[in-house]
C-alpha cells in the first residue's frame, strides 16, 4: 500500500529556519500539501505543489519537491512561537482520494 | 481562501443515542465533500466520500448503517453517528474541495459518548 511518512517531532529555537521532512510512496501523485492543525482546530492549508514542480516559495515558506526520491519539505524561515503546531503532509492522486501523513509536532522554543 | 463551516464544534452525548454534525460551504458550491476521523495524536483516515444528489463512497472498514452521509444540497453535507458508543469518540473533520487542487477544512468537531 501507499504511505505517507514523517518525523514526529520537531524543535527548534525562535528566529531559526524549521525544516519539516516527508516520503511518499505514490509516484501518480498530482499535488502535495503541507496543512497546519493547532490544538483542538481543523486543518489550515498552508501551501501545496503540483508534481512537475521543484520548488515554491511562499513568504517564510519553502517547499522542495524531489520527485525522484519522493521526497517533500517544507522550510519555515525565521520560526515564531506561533508557529508551534502539527504540521501534516499530504498527497493527492485524484480529487477523492488524499493521504496524510501522521504529522510532525513543530515546538518553537522562545 | 473559501470557507468550509462545520457545526457543532463539539459535542457530548449518551451511548445508544445519535449525533448529527453538518458541514457547510460558505462561499462556494461543493458537489463532494470529504468526511475524516482522526483519532488523538494520529494522523486523519478518510471515512467516506459525500456526493451530492448520490449515495455516499465509504472506505474499507467504515460501517455506512453506523455513519450515516447525506449530502442534502450544493453546500451542505451531514454525517449522523447512529447508536453511538464510546469508540466513536473521535474528532471528525470534513473537508471540501473548491474546483481547483486545494481542500478545505472545516474547524472539526470533537465527539465524546459517555
């Protein structure tokens, strides 16, 4: 079966660059995303990338997509408290079918 | 972005008794809409796909008599926990795509049967 897969937590000091990692296993992929949840919230979407693409820039926002290796990122420059979150990735094949992966607790230390 | 409303925010109920929770487009038509669980520090599983004017897609494993789907209207999709129990105590989140690549989320709503 397919998976999506990242590091359960990370910490970082505020001010510094946060780089949140993700593999997925579907090479039919169209887009990926990267959606924030805080405590108690739904899912916010934060910025996603169609498949041909490299990269995207966004503000603090970095996504890097290396296709071969099925490998996505997404880097946050200049990290704040808020935001300390549950950072999810995920990868669309189709429109009804959308895989998350378990997500990554960014802490942000002041 | 668009909005995707969800109500209640969270609710507490009796075993043996149903749940209604709706989720709402604000501000865009949503033909199909996506109804997940997600239980505490884990990841969302799609539950069934909500198609409006048709019969709900569930996933492998999800009970349709249990969880009941209806999407009444371009804007209004509602999933029914039927006879609830303790286990399906969860957080259940809708989403709704609009046209393009993105999904949108409703806020959630969290389910305790006691």
């Amino acid at each position: 079966g397919e998976d999506v897969e990242q590091s359960l937590f990370l910490s970082v000091r505020e001010g510094d660059s946060s780089v949140i990692n993700c593999t997925y296993t579907d090479s039919s992929s169209t887009y990926l995303y990267w959606y924030k949840q805080e405590p108690g919230a739904g899912l916010q979407l934060l910025t996603y990338i169609f498949s041909n693409m490299d990269m995207k820039q966004d503000q603090r926002l970095t996504v890097l997509l290396n296709k071969k290796d099925k490998h996505l990122s997404l880097r946050i420059a200049d990290t704040q408290t808020g935001d300390s979150a549950i950072y999810f990735c995920a990868e669309s094949i189709s429109n009804n079918d959308m895989r998350f992966g378990a997500g990554t607790r960014l802490t942000v230390k002041p | 972005g668009a909005v995707v409303s969800q109500h209640p925010s969270w609710v507490i109920c009796k075993s043996g008794t149903s749940v209604k929770i709706e989720c709402r487009s604000l501000d865009f038509q949503a033909t199909t809409m996506f109804w997940y669980r997600q239980f505490p520090k884990q990841s969302l599983m799609l539950m069934a796909t909500s198609n409006e004017g048709s019969k709900a897609t569930y996933e492998q494993g999800v009970e349709k008599d249990k969880f009941l789907i209806n999407h009444a209207s371009l804007t209004l999709s509602t999933l029914t926990v039927t006879s609830a129990h303790p286990e399906d105590s969860s957080f259940y989140i809708c989403s709704a795509p609009n046209q393009g690549p993105e999904a949108f989320f409703g806020q959630g709503t969290r389910l305790t049967v006691v």
